[in-house]
C-alpha cells in the first residue's frame, strides 16, 4: 500500500522566479526582507507550494502609497522626511522639471 506525503511540495528559487516572472535575486531579496516565507536547507532555499498559491489568492491591491511606487528612497535616512515631499522640496530648490529631477536622482542613486 502507498502512503501519501503529508508534505507540501516545494519550489527552488529559480522556479518562484518563474512563476512570479522575476529574477531569482529578486525572489532572494523578498525572502531575506521577510516578504516571502521560505524554508533554507544548507545554501539552498525552498518555497513551499501554499506560500506561492498564498499570493496569488490575497486580495488586490487598488491604492498604492507613495512608498509602494518606489518613492522609498530616503525612507532610512536619519532626517527622513515622506519621499514625496523630499522630491518636491528638491525640485522647488533645484527649479527643474519632475522628468529633470527623476533622471538626476537615479545617477546619484547608481
């Protein structure tokens, strides 16, 4: 007779990847920040099937802060104002356009 495995299956991370069409440092990222339940054996990490399904059943996100659109990027600074405002307060300074500021950003973030 065969007994059943009472075992969720698993997912490598290259498979989460796949399934999420990210990379797989992506997939490692969301894992070491806590956002995806994964379980490491020796250097290699498995994500079982439920978690993966898990995402896919949660509820649509329909408003999004500035945080989730990437406006992050001085949320760990010491003096941290919302981004937003911090990327306004710079281009009222700097009197450039948002398309100016963006592109000046992203070369000092590089």
């Amino acid at each position: 007779m065969a007994t059943q495995s009472v075992y969720d299956s698993v997912y490598s991370i290259n498979e989460v990847a796949r399934i999420f069409k990210l990379t797989p440092r992506a997939v490692r990222a969301l894992i070491r920040e806590g956002n995806l339940p994964a379980i490491r054996l020796g250097q290699h990490y498995r994500v079982p099937k439920s978690v993966v399904d898990a995402f896919f059943t949660q509820p649509l996100k329909t408003h999004f802060a500035p945080e989730d659109l990437g406006f992050g990027l001085w949320k760990s600074h010491r003096n941290a104002l919302d981004s937003v405002t911090r990327v306004n307060r710079i281009r009222k300074r700097n009197r450039k356009t948002l398309k100016e500021t963006v592109a000046e950003l992203g070369a000092w973030t590089d």
